[in-house]
C-alpha cells in the first residue's frame, strides 16, 4: 500500500531522470483460446495495435516483485490474466516505485502494477481499478514481541517506512493527532529508498520497526521466520493499478477484473498466493476522481 506526500507528489515529474530503472523485460502474450471476445473488442485500438506497457515494482513481495531474475507475484499474475482476456499483450518494465507516476504522466507507461494505495491526492493525478483492500502493519524482531494494538502503542518507537509510501503520511498524522496531543513521544519515522532496506534497517535491530501493508509483512514473516506482526492493522485503503487520469484503459481493466471475479480465478489467484485471507473484492470498480472511493 504506497503512495507518496503532497510535496514529493508535486517533485515527481521533474525527477524521472535521475531514478534507476531496471531494464529487463517479460512479455505477457495472450493466447488464442483465453481471449474474452468482448473484453478485446472494448479495448481501444492504439492498444490493440501496440500492446499495453506496464510499470511493474521490483520489490515487493507477494504483490510485484525480481526473483532470480524474474518479475513475480500475485499482481503480476493479474496483469498476465487481463493479457490473455483481453486478447491483448502486456509488456512489462521492472522498476523503482518511485518512477511509476511520472513514467505514466509520460506516457512511458500505459498501466502502474504496483499496489497502489488510493489516495485522494493521488486521484488528481490516477485513475484506479482496485485489487484488494489492505491496510498498514507493523513487523519488528520476534524476539522484540512489541504489542501494538491501537495506534498510541506507535508512540516513542522507531519505524521505518518506504520512500514515497503513503505509511509515511499516514504515521505523520498519528504522530502529531495522537502521541504529542497526548503527551507522550512522537514516532521517530525513518525513510528508506528501498523496502528492502527498510526491513533490513529492522533486522539490524537499528529501526525497530517497519511499516508497510499487512498482506506484504505477513508474507515477510513467513519467509524470514524472524519477524513478529503486529495484531493491528490500521488505515485500510483501496490498493490496485494505477493508469492516466481519464485513460479509456482504466474501464476496460476494470472490465477484465469483474470477469476475472466472475469466473472465480481471481478467487484462485490470490489463494495461490496466500493473500486471501482478507481484503478480497467482490466486484471491480473504477476509481477517479468524479469517483473518489478510497476504501
């Protein structure tokens, strides 16, 4: 679940340049057989006739992320599925979070798969088509065996937080509304370029801390066997892809989702992955401005 400050949101587009993005390359191809005939025939032509181009995070498991040198996870999996429905090809461009929005503004790419968080600053710039609904959580050392259930149980601890993630806004309000209003110790937030550097900051026992959406640290826990989860999950907010303000693709997406629901693999999708515990939709909307659900 990410998003980015009003301030850095305003930054962006002037910073695409100076952001490293990795070039390898996976195609999606659609096959024959899986097309969805009135799904293709939706499609607008100048992406029937060359493809859809999708910026994809590299680095965040389960949702998108490298491995071995191979971009997976349930959200990639997603784009793969709409590929074949909609008849069309998916080509995809591993990279930083942060180069996403302004690589859409672009028009370098047509279609972020990075989890976005819906945010109503991030609406006057995205329109959305929701995947799941997830909120924040809290992952430190088990052996730390913090109990955070509420939000004041953040107060005087360390927490680090993705450069860009909406959690940094997020924690900033908690801070303010809710430890110093009370009198006790503000949170010490610590950003961090990377998400993995931020849980290495953790498992370094020099943040103790990281904040970041539930289905993400709950599959951080799994893998590592070294991190605890908080019981609090706070925040929960639309997450899903990202297109341009009023791009005609954004329907159509959210067209290929609804029949994805419809005939159940969405359901089987993110079973497979191990994040359908919660969180999952029951039908697909558009989100945009004129539209502005958040949650």
């Amino acid at each position: 679940m990410r998003s980015e400050p009003s301030a850095y949101l305003k930054g962006l587009a002037f910073t695409l340049a100076l952001v490293p993005v990795l070039t390898g390359l996976a195609l999606g191809t659609a096959s024959a057989a899986g097309i969805d005939q009135k799904l293709h025939d939706a499609v607008p032509e100048q992406y029937r006739a060359n493809g859809v181009n999708v910026a994809a995070f590299n680095d965040w498991p389960p949702d998108e992320f490298i491995e071995n040198g191979e971009l997976k996870g349930w959200s990639i999996d997603m784009a793969k599925a709409m590929s074949a429905k909609l008849g069309v090809t998916f080509t995809f461009t591993p990279t930083s979070f942060d180069a996403i929005i302004p690589g859409l503004a672009s028009k370098r790419f047509d279609a972020g798969f990075s989890s976005f968080g819906v945010t109503e600053e991030r609406l006057q710039v995205l329109d959305f088509v929701p995947q799941r609904n997830e909120g924040t959580a809290y992952a430190f050392l088990k052996e730390k065996n913090f109990d955070i259930q509420a939000e004041k149980d953040l107060c005087g601890h360390s927490i680090a937080v993705m450069t860009g993630a909406w959690d940094f806004q997020y924690l900033q309000t908690v801070s303010a509304d809710i430890c110093l209003k009370s009198g006790a110790e503000p949170i010490d937030l610590q950003q961090f370029t990377t998400q993995n550097a931020a849980e290495l900051a953790v498992s370094s026992a020099r943040i103790e801390m990281v904040a970041a959406g539930s289905a993400k640290l709950q599959y951080l826990a799994k893998q590592t066997g070294r991190f605890g989860v908080s019981k609090l999950t706070s925040n929960a907010v639309f997450n899903g892809i990202g297109v341009r303000r009023g791009d005609p693709l954004g329907p159509v997406l959210r067209d290929a989702l609804q029949a994805m629901i419809d005939d159940g693999s969405y359901k089987a999708l993110m079973a497979k992955w191990g994040v359908d515990g919660s969180g999952m939709l029951d039908a697909a909307i558009l989100v945009n401005a004129a539209h502005p659900a958040t949650k």
